[in-house]
C-alpha cells in the first residue's frame, strides 16, 4: 500500500484503521512532509511519550507560515486557548488542575445521574413514536450539553448558541485543516463564547449559585485561586470538551455496536456488562483520534531523531488496536478483561472529565437498548467529520421498531 501524506484523504478518514496498521508495520515512526510532523502508530511509542516531559502539551502557537495579520487577528483566541489546562504543563497546569479539581469532584458528577435518567427518556419518548433518529443530532450531543449546561449553572435554551461556538472552535481545536475558514469561525466562536461568559462568571462573583462556575470562582488552594481570565477560559473547554467528547463517545459507542450485532446482543442480555462495555467501546472506536505534542528538546527513539520544535502526531486510535498489546485487536468484545487502552490519554494531561463522560456514556447506551427494540442503521455508507484529533461521524441515523 502506498503510503498517503493526506492524513485527511477521504478513505484514511472513513476508515484509518487498514492504512495505519500497514504504516505501523513499515514505518512506526513516520516523517509526514505534508503535515509537518512526526507519526506515531505503535502504543508502547506513544504511552512512553505521554509520560515524557521533553515533549510538551504546549501547542498553542501560530504556525510558521501563518501570514502576519492573521497572528495578530488570532492573538487573543491564541492567548485564552493557552489558558487551557490541556494546553499547559507543569507547574501551571498542577496549578490550575488542582483547582479545578476543587469544583469539578466525583461528588458533583455522581449527583447529575438523576438528570441524565431523566433527559434520555425526555429526548428517547420525543422519538420512539417515529420509530427512528439521527443519534447524534436527536440524542448523543443533547445529553452531554444539558448536562454540562446545568453543572455549570447556564440555561438550556442556550445549547444550540454553546453548540455553534464549540462547533465553530472544533475547527481549529481538532485541525480541520481543510475548512478554509476555520480560524475566523474560531475567532469569532470563542470570542462569543467569552463575552456570553464574562456576564455570567461576574454575575457569580456577585451573588453565589450553587453550580460549577460559582466552585471555579471559590476554588482555593493554599491562599491560592483561579484569575478571572482562568476561571472563563476553564469553563470554555469545560464546555468544548464536556459535550464533544461525551457526544463522539456515545455515537461512535452505539455505531460500534450494531456494525457488530452479536455484541450488541450480549450486551442487551447481560447488562451488568457495560463497565467493560464502555472501555472497549473506547478502545476500538474512541472519541479521540490522536493527541499532538512539540519536542522541548531533541529526542533519539530508534534510528529517529526528533528535533526540537517539532510536532509530534500520537495515534491513540491505532495504538489501542496494536496487536503487541491487544488481543484480536480489530475484534469487538465487550468482555475484554485487562483492558489498558489509551482512549482518555495518560500521565499527567488524563482526562479530567472522564469519570462524567464514562457516567453520560453508560446511561445513555443503556437507555437505548432498554427502551428501543429491533435497533439497526438505516443506511451504512457513513461519513465521519475529517480533522487530526477526533473521531466523529457526521449523522448517525437509526431506526428501530
């Protein structure tokens, strides 16, 4: 097979997985000219990369051949993006995530179980008399932005304004480097999004509710706490990577599950196995493509030499289906016992909102095959949304009797 520098060819994007294992075989550390950086395929490669401090997660910068007037355009889009803790190392991003550590608990998790029972079975009778839906558009992307909306104390009847900003910042975020307009639709999207948020975070300082955005504002650690600017830039990717995630993972979950109905089967007649259900879900069809890093420093890996200030490209995806370390990796078993996938990263830069998007995701897969009987798709030839970073079909629809 030759090998493809377009990382967004069409074919590499609706199914990565046949190429990317050929490039495993032959070049597991792969110099891609096209997107200017460094390909990782092998999960051993990437799991120790992830715990190496000579690469680092600040990757917040313009690139090198951006025109002069468009970094001085995205300079303050630059400046609130690098505030994201997934954008930081040590010592801010300890800093930052201890803090928010403080208002984002297992607690304040556990306690939205009841809300998302109720908003599945709103969002499943709104369907089941029609006796189909695009799971994305109908369900997997309105669970995880009520929720998050109501954690964070914002009204409902603005989802669809959070839902257009996150899409518009997705853009940028997850290299859809395609859209040719995608730094001024992040521009504009995440300067929305700040505006809408200064109202409400200063409305908090004022008079406390109690919700997500007040913890944020009453964070403490040691005398220390979150600057104005942390607290609205934190509740911009809590808002981005609350629902983007949680969305992919449920859609992806459930696509995953009727491409391979014995699965779906075993699941329905044994439901005390969605725990592992959910990781494998998460290791064969993840919401998460890859996670990018920048060399502090050279680094020797084999016969390859990375240069300082070049991007390195981890291929979650393709690690958690490495034979080296997973058993018939292409095959779906809900089963799986010690299951290491990389599907919410490692180390350090760990998902923090995992432990709420395993919750949104178990409900809502459950919820589904509880209440709609005779589920299948109502047609195969699915597309999915073509960036670097994440793993997202375009409409999902289903029909079920």
């Amino acid at each position: 097979m030759p090998l493809i520098e377009d990382l967004l060819d069409k074919e590499v994007v609706n199914n990565p997985y046949p190429y990317f294992h050929q490039l495993r075989k032959e070049d597991p550390i792969y110099w891609n000219e096209r997107w200017n950086g460094w390909v990782f395929t092998r999960y051993h490669d990437i799991n120790k990369i992830l715990l190496d401090h000579r690469f680092t997660a600040e990757r917040i910068r313009p690139s090198k051949n951006m025109p002069e007037q468009m970094v001085l355009d995205m300079a303050s889009t630059y400046e609130i993006l690098s505030k994201w803790m997934v954008f930081n190392d040590p010592p801010n991003h300890t800093r930052i995530r201890m803090l928010v550590n403080k208002a984002f608990t297992p607690k304040a998790v556990e306690e939205m179980r009841p809300f998302m029972h109720e908003i599945t079975d709103s969002l499943l009778n709104q369907v089941e008399s029609s006796k189909k839906m695009d799971v994305i558009r109908d369900y997997a992307f309105l669970l995880p932005i009520l929720v998050i909306s109501k954690m964070l104390g914002l009204p409902d009847e603005d989802r669809d304004l959070l839902k257009q900003w996150s899409d518009d910042l997705l853009l940028l975020v997850f290299g859809a480097v395609k859209e040719t307009n995608r730094h001024e639709r992040a521009k504009n999207g995440l300067q929305q999004m700040v505006y809408y948020l200064e109202d409400v975070v200063q409305a908090r300082q004022k008079n406390s509710q109690d919700d997500l955005i007040t913890a944020l504002v009453n964070a403490k650690e040691k005398g220390d706490a979150l600057s104005m600017g942390e607290v609205i830039s934190t509740c911009t990717l809590l808002i981005f990577g609350g629902h983007e995630t949680t969305t992919n993972l449920i859609a992806n979950g459930l696509y995953s599950l009727l491409k391979n109905p014995d699965q779906l089967e075993k699941l329905r007649s044994n439901p005390s196995l969605i725990n592992t259900a959910i990781e494998e879900l998460l290791r064969y069809e993840g919401p998460s493509k890859a996670i990018m890093r920048i060399a502090k420093e050279d680094v020797q890996i084999e016969d390859k030499r990375i240069k300082k200030g070049q991007r390195v490209l981890l291929m979650q995806n393709i690690a958690n289906r490495d034979p080296e370390v997973f058993e018939n990796p292409d095959k779906l078993d809900i089963a799986r016992q010690s299951n290491h996938h990389l599907g919410f990263g490692k180390g350090i830069h760990y998902c923090l909102g995992a432990p709420l998007a395993r919750l949104e995701s178990t409900i809502a897969i459950n919820q589904v095959l509880n209440r709609l009987k005779n589920i299948r798709l109502e047609r195969t030839d699915l597309d999915w949304q073509p960036n670097i970073i994440s793993r997202a079909l375009k409409q999902l629809p289903i029909i079920f009797d």
